[in-house]
C-alpha cells in the first residue's frame, strides 16, 4: 500500500479523489501531463494496493476511494504514532528528571 503512494502520480491521484469523491480516468488523465495508458497503469498499481475502486459505467471507468484500504492505512499510522506518542512521553518524563537533578545542583551550589 504504501509502496503505490511513494510514486508522486499516485498519490496525487488519491489525494484528488478525496476532494472530489469520485472522477472518470478522462479527468483523472486531464490533470497530468503523461499519456492516458500511463495513468491506467498508475490506476491499476492502486486498484492492486486496494487503495482504489472502479466502477464501469458505458463507457467510462469512474474511481473512487476504497474505504477499507483507506482504513488499514489509517490503523497502521494509528499504530505508529501510539509508538512514537509513548517515546516522546517517556523522553519528556526524562528530561523533566534531569532538569530537576540539575535544578537541585545548583541550588546546593549556591
């Protein structure tokens, strides 16, 4: 999933199909300046990480946001920032002792 949206296209790609909802490739492909098949292939790295729905309808092809790829992504970043939360929280207890132990220092100095 996360190897599809290191490519600067792709995310692009997600990005503005979270502000818009939902786009037929012609307007997707309207945005970049790479050809229509270059754009299907980004399409389908995306459909394959399930970050991405296609629905045809006729003749258009219309991609959405796939909400349970979207979800696994969230659940993983979730994850890792309880991780760094809880570092960052014990890193900031440890300062604060040691700027107390140095607080206490100088005053016994003095």
């Amino acid at each position: 999933m996360f190897t599809a949206l290191a490519d600067p296209t792709r995310l692009r790609i997600v990005e503005m199909l979270a502000a818009s909802g939902q786009l037929p490739v012609s307007d997707i492909s309207k945005k970049f300046d790479i050809s229509a098949p270059a754009i299907s292939q980004h399409l389908k790295v995306l459909r394959e990480a399930k970050l991405v729905e296609v629905e045809i309808k006729a003749q258009q092809r219309i991609y959405t946001l796939n909400p349970s790829g979207m979800s696994e992504a969230e659940r993983w970043i979730g994850k890792i920032r309880k991780m760094w939360e809880s570092r960052l929280d014990r890193l900031d207890q440890f300062l604060l002792e040691e700027v107390k132990k140095s607080t206490k220092g100088q005053r016994k100095k003095q």
